[in-house]
C-alpha cells in the first residue's frame, strides 16, 4: 500500500498484538486455572502463575468422571467420521467430475440445497427416525447419520475440476478404469484439497454438540463437549475441574490446528470464493 | 470412454454417487420433509400421532414464550453482528498490509474458531463470573463495579454475545482476508498517482471492493446467529428468569423435555422461514451497498 511511516507500522502492530493478547489471554487463564487449587480459586487478586501449581483437578477428573472414555469416544467417533466424509464426498465428486450420467447436474443441486438448510429444522425427524432405527444412545447414531457431507462434495468438485486431465487420459489409453483412476491418480493429486476437507470434517465431529445432546444418554457414551457440559452442571463451582477438563479436550483441536493451518486457512477462504 | 455403457456404467455411477447419495436422502433429506408433516401432528413419540394440520403453527405463532424466544434471537442478533463484523473488518485490514508476524497473529485469532463451543462457553462464563472472574477484576482495577453477567437477566445476553463474538471474529477476518487479498494492487498504484492518503485508499478503494466479502460474512454470521444455541445452553440454559430463551433452545427443550415433537417441528419451520426471508431481504437489499468490481 505504498509507504508507510514507521510510527504508523508500529501503531498497527501494536493494536494487533494488544487485541491479538485478548485472544489468546482466555486459553492461558484456562490453563492457569485448571492448574491452580479449589482453595485458591477465587482469592484476589488473581495469581496468573498458580501458587501452588497443583495437579489435584487433573486427579480428580481421571478418578471421578470417566474422562479417558470421553476423550477416546470423540477420538473414536471423530476418525470415523472423517473418514467415511472425506471417502464418500471423494467418490461422489469423481462421479460428478468424471462419470457422465442422466440428472448429474440435478443431483449436485440436491447436494448443494442441503447445504442451506441448517441442521437445526430436521433435528427432530431425524431424532425419531433414528429411534425406530434402534440407533439412540449409540456409537451408530453418532456415525451413520453424519456419513455424508455436502460441504466436501462441493469443495472436492472444484479441487477435482481445477486438475489436470493429461496424465488421467493417458493412465485410460493404458487401459486403466475408473477405479483405479481415482484411487492412484485422482485422490494423490488432491492431497490439499482432501486435507482441507478433513480438517473440517474432524473439527465439525470433535466439536459437535447438539446431536450428541440430543441422542447420546449413558456418560459411557459421551463424547467431549457432552461430558464436559454434563461436568460444569455436576461440579457447578469447581472451576479448576471444569477448565482441566476444558483444557484436555482444547489440546488435540490446538494440535490439529497448529499442524494443519495451511488447510484450515485455505478451506474457509475458498468458501468464501464462492461470495 | 468406449467401455463405460449398459449396465456396466450403471453400476460404476452407483458405486461412486451412492455412498454419498444415500446418507444425504435417508439423513438429510427425508428428516426435512418428513418434518413438515411432523409439524402437523400431536405427537410425543408414546402414543401413535394424531393430524392437527395447521394447529401447531397457529399455537407457535402465538405463544408468548416463542415471541421472547425469538425476540431474545433478534437481540443478540443486534448485538452480535455488527460487532463481530465491524471487529473482523479492521482485524483483517490490519492484518492484511505487510507486517512482521502477520501468520502468527492470523493464527492466534483463528485459535477460539477451532475451540469446540462447550469449551469456549465454559470458558467465558468462568472469566465474566461475578465471583472470582477475571474480567470484573480488570474492571475493578480501573475502578468500575463489575455486574454479575450471567447471573443477571440484564446482562446475560451481553455475556453471551461477548462470548460468540469472541469465538466468531477470527472466522469472519479469514473471509475478509481471501476478499482483501482479491483486490488488485494496481488500483492503489494508481490511487497512490492521484495522491490519495492512506485513508482515503482505505475509504475509496478497499471499503468498496470488500462490500462483497462482507456480504457473504455477513448472511453466514446472520444464518448463524438465528440458530444460536449452544452457547446459550452451556452458559445460561435460558435463564435468568427466562433473560436468554433463543428459539432453538425452545425447540430442544419442547421436543426432548416436554416431548412435543409436532410443536417442535413447527418452531424449527417458523425460524427457517424467518432465516429464508432475511437472507432473500439482504440480497435484495445488496444492490444498493455492495459493489462489484467488473
């Protein structure tokens, strides 16, 4: 934006930074938290660094709520997830981009739609439908119903139009099919593309709520974000329990973040695109 | 493709589009028409449903508790868009310039959108606690009397907002970026000829060729905020006194405590309905702010 004065470089930083600090400050004062003693909890002024720094809400959690079947059921059932989504809006983006059929377009619109309705008006129906199936109260509610994902159809069409097609036409001239034109041309092409979906995909499931809410009873079957809303309702107080808990469930997101950055960023700036 | 007919191509179309196709019918699309006819019944899932076409609508529209419902939605609405929109468009503005560590930062207010909303709502109702929290320490510090935030029906919904608001900018700011980094530089080159200032490039050129960015930002953040919900679930549960009832907290509540699923059904069409015509209202209304480029 042509030149800028140096003062002025620094009262940008400086506002960034300050409002950057109101970002991060929540996250360091739930870590502070979970660390510091119920005695010390609400004493002022507030200590930053706990005085003394104190495991004893990490103990608890671990004796007295099933905190290890949390995290593995959000792992569990976040892996699943991702993995038929990514695998099925794949294979219908292939279908959409490389196989010709009658309604193809009809069809991608249906997906599209979807896409618009929020989640919210079929809550109920789906709750019911869900309860003749037999699947309330289980890992199956929590994976089937999520299997398919417009979003990742509608992303991985793009990424799979946007590629090359010498490289597929010659793998057909050799006699390869569609099958194996997806598998070992298509789908390693688009690694950012299938990364980004992923990314999302995982976040969505790990960081769900109202569907486990609303389907999910025994605390056996929790995952994460349930336990944690069904702990700071039991322990109402017990702050330094809640956020140990909060704490633990932040880490593997933070993880996936970090290390998949690139994607995240990516992904919202291409559904922005399309605005 | 010489192979790819009859049956043969049948198959490979079904085996491709079906693992999709069939969760999107079974899960998605059945569950949203079959809904309108579940808003027509008396059902509470124990006995059999029974018809009362248009009933359940005429009793939504004219409950008192919906009208607070969606009153209260609209209030927070109010309160959270041009915040989270306003705070992400200078965000993104400064941001987008060269600045040292500009990736670091970006991260940084991106970290609350990955934070699952449990965590986030826990974590605000911990630092606006009226007793021990941080923020009204910070407040007391420059000699300001904190109110009790969630625990008072006059600033419980404040709390819920600073909360979204905080979770929500680093979101909007992405999309501002991709919209800011789509303005071509040779507009403020010549900008820069005509001996603009930094303001008025700011005002003249990037405010203009951002209105499109801020209108997809801004039908996301409005969808979003008509189905506020879990923030108010973990925060507040409604209350005090009924100060933060949103109408998807009274669809769960009627549907899964009360076991009125026709009610339920009906409530989720009305706030769609109402979703469906501000968002048709706002592109309608584009024409007059948003410009685009060519």
């Amino acid at each position: 934006m042509g030149t800028e004065s140096k003062a002025a470089v620094w009262t940008r930083t400086i506002v960034i930074a300050a409002g950057g600090l109101v970002f991060l400050f929540p996250f360091v004062w739930m870590v502070s938290t979970s660390l510091t003693t119920a005695g010390e909890l609400f004493k002022l002024p507030p200590q930053l660094i706990p005085n003394p720094v104190d495991g004893a809400a990490y103990e608890r959690l671990f004796t007295e709520v099933p905190i290890v079947r949390w995290v593995l059921n959000s792992v569990g059932v976040s892996l699943a997830v991702t993995f038929l989504q990514v695998l099925s809006s794949a294979m219908a983006a292939y279908a959409f981009t490389r196989l010709t059929f009658r309604g193809r377009n009809a069809i991608f619109v249906l997906f599209l739609a979807t896409l618009m309705v929020p989640f919210q008006v079929m809550v109920v129906p789906l709750f019911i439908e869900l309860r003749y199936m037999g699947m309330l109260d289980s890992y199956w509610g929590l994976i089937i119903p999520e299997m398919a994902m417009p979003f990742g159809v509608f992303l991985l069409r793009q990424a799979f139009l946007g590629l090359p097609r010498e490289l597929e036409e010659a793998a057909f001239m050799d006699g390869a099919g569609h099958i194996r034109n997806f598998f070992t041309l298509v789908l390693p092409l688009s690694k950012p593309a299938i990364a980004t979906v992923a990314v999302f995909s995982f976040m969505g499931s790990w960081n769900n709520f109202l569907w486990p809410l609303i389907i999910i009873n025994s605390p056996d079957l929790m995952t994460l974000p349930l336990g944690l809303s069904s702990l700071s309702s039991r322990f109402v107080t017990d702050w330094n329990l809640v956020l140990a808990g909060a704490t633990i469930s932040v880490l593997p997101i933070v993880a996936v973040f970090l290390f998949a950055q690139r994607y995240v960023l990516q992904g919202v700036a291409m559904s922005g695109l399309k605005g | 493709m010489v192979g790819d007919r009859g049956w043969k191509k049948v198959g490979l179309v079904a085996l491709f589009l079906l693992p999709a196709l069939i969760p999107l019918l079974v899960f998605r699309i059945f569950p949203m028409l079959a809904s309108l006819w579940v808003s027509m019944t008396k059902w509470n899932l124990l006995r059999p449903p029974e018809y009362l076409g248009i009933e359940n609508y005429v009793e939504v529209l004219t409950d008192a508790k919906f009208h607070k419902a969606l009153l209260n939605t609209l209030y927070y609405m109010v309160g959270y868009l041009p915040l989270v929109l306003v705070g992400a468009i200078a965000i993104a503005v400064l941001l987008n310039s060269k600045l040292k560590g500009a990736t670091f930062f970006r991260g940084i207010y991106f970290l609350p959108v990955v934070t699952s909303w449990v965590v986030v709502a826990l974590l605000w109702k911990w630092l606006l606690s009226p007793q021990g929290g941080m923020v009204n320490y910070v407040l007391g510090l420059v000699g300001i009397d904190g109110p009790g935030w969630w625990t008072d029906p006059n600033w419980a919904m404040p709390s819920i907002i600073i909360a979204s608001v905080w979770k929500d900018l680093g979101f909007n700011m992405l999309i501002l970026l991709a919209g800011l980094q789509s303005i071509p530089d040779h507009l403020y080159e010549a900008a820069t000829i005509d001996g603009a200032t930094r303001w008025e490039k700011l005002r003249y050129v990037t405010l203009p060729l951002l209105t499109p960015s801020i209108l997809f930002a801004m039908i996301l953040a409005m969808i979003g905020a008509f189905q506020v919900f879990d923030q108010v679930w973990v925060m507040t549960e409604g209350g005090p006194a009924g100060a933060t009832t949103v109408v998807m907290e009274q669809v769960v509540k009627n549907a899964f405590k009360y076991g009125l699923m026709g009610e339920a059904s009906a409530m989720s069409w009305v706030l769609f309905a109402i979703i469906l015509l501000f968002t048709v209202f706002q592109l309608r209304f584009q024409k007059r702010w948003v410009h685009y480029g060519d």
